[in-house]
C-alpha cells in the first residue's frame, strides 16, 4: 500500500502558501514541497494530494492518503466533488485543482483517511513543516490561477 500523507499552509489567507507531501510505499520514502507567493490555505491542501497522486509512477496499488484538511477529505469521500462537476464547478473555487485531480482519481482510486491537524501525528507534523517551510522560502512560484482570479 501507498501511504500518501499531505498539508497545505498559507501565511495569510490568502498570502504565501506552501505543500508539503510525505509519501510511503514499503521502506521508501520520498518528501515534496514547493510554495507560492499568492495563493489560499485551500488550494496548498489540494495541491500536496494532487502532488503526491502526481508522483505515483505505478498505478494498481491501492493509495490512502492522510488530510488533515476537511474541505479535501469530505469534497472526495463524501461525493461533494462529483456533484460539482456535474454542475460545472458553478460558484466552486479551485476549479483548476479539482479538474486536475479527477482525472488521478480515477486512474489511481485513492481513499482518504482524515487526521485532526497539530495533534503530534508525526508525518502531518512532518507535512506542515514541510509546508510551512516551503511558504517562508525565497523564491516562491508564481499560482497563475489564483493570481488570474485574484486580479479580477
């Protein structure tokens, strides 16, 4: 199994954002993180799970993925996004990330498992560091989507 445990962070809302993603297959491990100079807490959730199914090279193996993000978690499991996209995500944000994930969702069938942020679980900690981190870095990514949005 692999274990895909994700964190989003913004530095006000919105504001310099940043991912952070831990993955687990077996005794590997691999981190990925990158942040953004103007971007929301929402989004940086999104993108680490997007992220984290993005560096999935074989697909068959069954994925959990660790959220401490209840917008994520319940969007997915609880078939929020599905009835979006039925409506064309109208008057829905992140449009972009969401029409980005469904196509790894249906290839990769991930669940999701949601974990109460902060609480000493030690790869979310891991996860918010990362982000965090990424957020406070020099050199921060432009997000051209909510940067188009956020113009108007």
């Amino acid at each position: 199994m692999i274990r895909i445990y994700t964190d989003g962070a913004a530095q006000g809302n919105p504001g310099p954002g940043g991912y952070g993603v831990v993955l687990k297959f077996n005794a590997a491990v691999k981190e990925l993180a990158e942040g953004f100079r103007l971007t929301t807490n929402n989004r940086m959730e999104l993108l680490a799970v997007i992220k984290g199914l993005e560096a999935i090279k074989k697909p068959g193996i069954p994925i959990t993925i660790y959220s401490d993000s209840k917008y994520v978690v319940e969007a997915v499991e609880k078939g929020w996004l599905w009835n979006w996209e039925k409506k064309n995500f109208k008057d829905k944000a992140n449009v972009d990330l969401w029409k980005r994930y469904i196509p790894l969702h249906q290839k990769l069938k991930p669940k999701f498992t949601w974990i109460k942020g902060h609480a000493g679980h030690p790869e979310n900690e891991r996860c918010d560091f990362l982000a965090v981190q990424a957020a406070s870095a020099r050199g921060l990514l432009v997000d051209k989507e909510y940067e188009a949005i956020a113009a108007k």
